[in-house]
C-alpha cells in the first residue's frame, strides 16, 4: 500500500514539524543566495537552474519511498542533499513519529552549509551586484 488513508490520528510527531520546515527554508535560502549571486553575473544560470530542478525533483523520493527502491541503491539516496528533508517530512507527517536524531542532525549540518555558502557568496559578491544589476 503505497498511501495511508486520509484521516489518520494526529501525534505528538507534529510537534517537531516547525524545526522541520525552518531547517527547509534555511537550505533553500541559501541555495536561493547562491543561485542569485551567480544569476547576477550569468544570466543563463536561470534557464539551467530550471531544468536541474526538474531532474532533481525526480531524483529525490517526495511521493515514493525509499523503500521501493532496492537494498542495494538505497545508500545512494543518501548523497541527495534535499533527501534527509524529504526524510524528515515522511517521518513526522506520513508515519506520525519522531525522526531520528542522525537524520534530524544531518539536515540541519546541510542547512547550515547551504546557508553559510550562500550567505558567504553573497557577502563576497555584494558591492558588484549592484553594479550588474
């Protein structure tokens, strides 16, 4: 069975749900600054940036599990960054239990990459964005 039925009780697991979806946003904030740095300077970089979407969205188990996948490719889901996010939801919103601490660490230890990087590139770069803009 590939879906739980819609009204499954609500569990104590929703209460990790707010340090989920900021550790989210923070890794998409930072890719975001990223992404814009590099779009000031190269104005292709957005078209690319679209098509890396598509691909990576289908590379990442949002709707399938990684169960689906075989034992033997699972370890590969884990070079995914966006993978412990995803990770994350299902355990809290599909299963209803708390995640594991090792994947509660290793998404915020990407997060704060992500945003690091990103903050870091668009400190780098600020004073000649606004003369690219």
């Amino acid at each position: 069975m590939l879906l739980k039925p819609l009204g499954a009780p609500l569990s104590w697991a929703l209460l990790s749900l707010p340090a989920a979806i900021l550790m989210f946003a923070s890794f998409a904030l930072g890719l975001g600054l990223i992404v814009a740095t590099m779009n000031t300077f190269y104005r292709d970089c957005g078209h690319l940036v679209m098509v890396f979407l598509q691909a990576w969205y289908f590379a990442t188990p949002i709707i399938y599990y990684a169960t689906n996948i075989a034992e033997s490719s699972r370890w590969r889901l884990w070079l995914n960054p966006a993978y412990p996010f995803i990770k994350l939801f299902q355990d809290i919103i599909y299963d209803g239990h708390w995640p594991g601490a090792s994947t509660f660490l290793v998404a915020a230890g990407i997060a704060a990459v992500s945003l690091g990087v990103g903050y870091a590139a668009f400190k780098c770069y600020e004073d000649k964005l606004v003369f690219r803009l």
